[in-house]
C-alpha cells in the first residue's frame, strides 16, 4: 500500500505504509549462494546442504559411568587384559572404550574391590546385561541426515556436526555491507562545539549489521556534495551486495542521495515509509544488483528504518525470515493519520509501556528498551495487543 501523508511536498513520491515497506524490503533479494566456513563459523548461518553422520555416532561402544567393564556373573576378578572372559572386570571411566567381552558396566558407587575382587553391592541386581554401556550408533548411524538443508544453524547444532565428523558446513553467506557516512558537521571525539553534532552512528552501526548478520565490508566517511556522495556510491561496486548510507535522504538543496541514485540510473523501491521517526528511509536498487539502504541523519529516525528496512531485508539475503512480535500496551497511545508511529517500549508487569524520550535525535528511549511497539494510523487502547519490532541485541 502507497501512503499520501498530510502535508508531503507536492509532485515527491508516494510513502510506502509501514507493513508494504518491509514486505518489499524482505523480497527486494533472493538469497545469496553458498559457501564452505570452518564449524566455528557456522553459528546462526543458514545450513544449505544436508548434513549427514560420517560415522555411526557414537562410533565405538563406550561406558556411560565411572566404574568397571565386567563380563559374565560377579564377583568378578580384576584384570588389566584388553579382552575380558566371563568372570573378570577391568576398571573404566566414562566415554571409556568398552572391551570386547564386556557384557555391562558396573557403576563405582555400586561395587567394592576386595584382594582385587569386585563385588556388586546394588540392591537392584546392577549391573544388567547392557547396563551403562553408549552402544554404536546410538545417536546417528552413518549417512543418517542429522541436520536439514535450510536450518538456521545455532551452538548445538556445530557440536553435534563435530561429533558426526564434520570440519567445515555450507551455509549461505553472509551479505557483505559498505557503510557511508554523511555530514559535514560530525565529530568523532569528544563534546563537539556549538552546530556541530557528535558522530553515534560510526560507533554503533557496523556491530548492529554484525548482529543482524552482515558482514561489515567498508566503513567510510562522505562529504556533504553531490559529487562525493556519487563517489561512494561507486565504491567497491564488484564485492557489495548492500549500501548503507546515514543522511542526506531529504529533499532540501542539502540532501544529495536521492539525486545522487538517480543519476546512476538506480531503481527506487521504497521512496520513503509512512512511520515516524524514520518517514525519509529509502530502498533502491543499483544496476548492477546492489541494494542501497537509505537511513535518515537523526539517531533513532535511522535506528527506526533499520529496524523497518534492513533487519527484513539482511535476512532475506541469509535465505531466513524476519519475525514480529506482540505484547499487551499498558496505555492509550495516540496515533497519526496516514503515518505509522514507532515507541520504543519496556516491558512492565507482562505489558508494553512506552519509553519517554522519543525526539528523532534521541537514543535514550531505545537504549533502555525492550523492543518496539508499531502503534497504526489509529493509535491502540490500553489492553489493545499491539505488533512489536524485536531488537537484535535482545
């Protein structure tokens, strides 16, 4: 659904309503092809290839407990052979190699050793045939799928490929992001002096993308002009799948990256979202493929578009979905015709209650959120069940 907003400037493009703009965000890419990474690498990739036990797992008979190996009926005769005939026993740890022979494990709580005699002293006639002893393929037998093709792959999932013999996993990869940086007026140090702002987008912005997946490629600083912003547009055209950019996605004599994508023949898929803060986030598509994320230049307007706009779309590209969530408002919270409203929230007695601090430059809000509410055109009630945007460092 297009959106006109009160108030949008005559002859500008239409704003996509909050829902439509993360549907075409989520389909803008298909998934990107495959690769080989070692298994540490493997955690939260998704999985491309079924994963089968090279061997049967586990793939020798092994003792479950502390204790002794026994063959036969005890009491039985303490040896140190690598075979055991029926009415000897041979000490044991656990994930010990059973041998041949053995009928069963003894637990070391349940025997006693006397002038090298092991006896059973359980009540419950320990040990029974089999008793305490992991037998071959017990887990996995060889060529069995342990892992489907498609799985978003998460810790016991790298263990249980190790166990099965792996070394490396085809997962897809992950996509691979330059970060640009617009304005003039930013400082990357200390308190910055009157109509300057400090820079909170360098410092946190290529851990969030981290987060959400991506790999993090370039992270450069663009001036204010049009020409620059062309440049970095440019910029390492052959290895990107996405651009990132912080400001400039207004429409003053001041804002260079609508024109700048324009003049390289971009494809504009969202021209703009119907949601406050963040209504100027853009999503275009360069010729040769690469999808430029447009964030507006206030802190939590682009925390917002990134919420709305690349958390859908990075997971596009990492062959997964993007999920919404639900949670009860503790209040009536107003809406804005046309527009969606984003509400950084705390979670109070199992109900959402808005954060205060909700200026677009603001970041106190979200610091201390739990997520966000997208309360619609209409606003909701207290008690209304209303959809959230998880944050990913939650």
């Amino acid at each position: 659904m297009i959106a006109d907003l009160p108030g949008a400037q005559p002859g500008l493009p239409l704003a996509h309503d909050w829902h439509a703009a993360r549907g075409v965000a989520a389909t803008a890419a298909s998934a990107l092809r495959s690769e080989t990474v070692p298994l540490e690498a493997g955690i939260g990739r998704i999985l491309t290839r079924d994963l089968l036990a090279l061997s049967d797992v586990p793939h020798y008979a092994s003792s479950a407990m502390d204790g002794w190996a026994v063959s036969g009926t005890g009491p039985w005769r303490l040896t140190g052979e690598s075979t055991l005939d029926p009415g000897f026993a041979a000490t044991i740890v656990t994930g010990g190699l059973v041998p041949p022979g053995a009928d069963a494990v003894l637990r070391s709580e349940s025997g006693i050793v006397a002038e090298a005699v092991l006896a059973s002293t359980s009540s419950t006639g320990e040990p029974h045939p089999g008793q305490h002893i992991r037998m071959p393929g017990r887990e996995a037998r060889c060529g069995e799928i342990v892992v489907s093709a498609g799985t978003l792959l998460n810790p016991a999932h790298i263990a249980l490929a190790a166990g099965c013999g792996h070394d490396r996993l085809d997962v897809i990869r992950r996509p691979r992001v330059l970060l640009l940086l617009t304005g003039d007026e930013v400082d990357e140090h200390g308190i910055p002096g009157p109509g300057r702002v400090r820079d909170s987008f360098g410092p946190q912005l290529p851990g969030v993308l981290r987060m959400l997946g991506a790999e993090v490629v370039s992270q450069q600083r663009v001036r204010d002009d049009f020409a620059a912003t062309v440049e970095g547009l440019e910029e390492h055209s052959g290895s990107i799948d996405v651009v990132v950019t912080t400001g400039g996605t207004g429409d003053s004599a001041s804002d260079h990256l609508r024109a700048a994508l324009r003049s390289l023949d971009a494809e504009f898929l969202v021209h703009r979202v119907a949601m406050r803060p963040g209504g100027p986030t853009t999503l275009a598509r360069m010729p040769d493929g690469r999808l430029v994320l447009g964030l507006p230049g206030n802190p939590l307007a682009a925390m917002m578009g990134l919420l709305t706009l690349a958390v859908p779309l990075l997971a596009g590209l990492q062959g997964r979905a993007s999920a919404l969530g639900r949670v009860e408002s503790a209040d009536r919270i107003e809406g804005r015709d046309a527009s969606s409203i984003l509400v950084p929230f705390r979670t109070v007695d199992g109900r959402g209650v808005a954060n205060p601090w909700l200026g677009s430059g603001m970041m106190r809000g979200l610091a201390d959120a739990d997520g966000v509410l997208v309360v619609p055109p209409g606003g909701v009630g207290a008690g209304d069940r209303v959809e959230t945007v998880p944050l990913p460092w939650r």
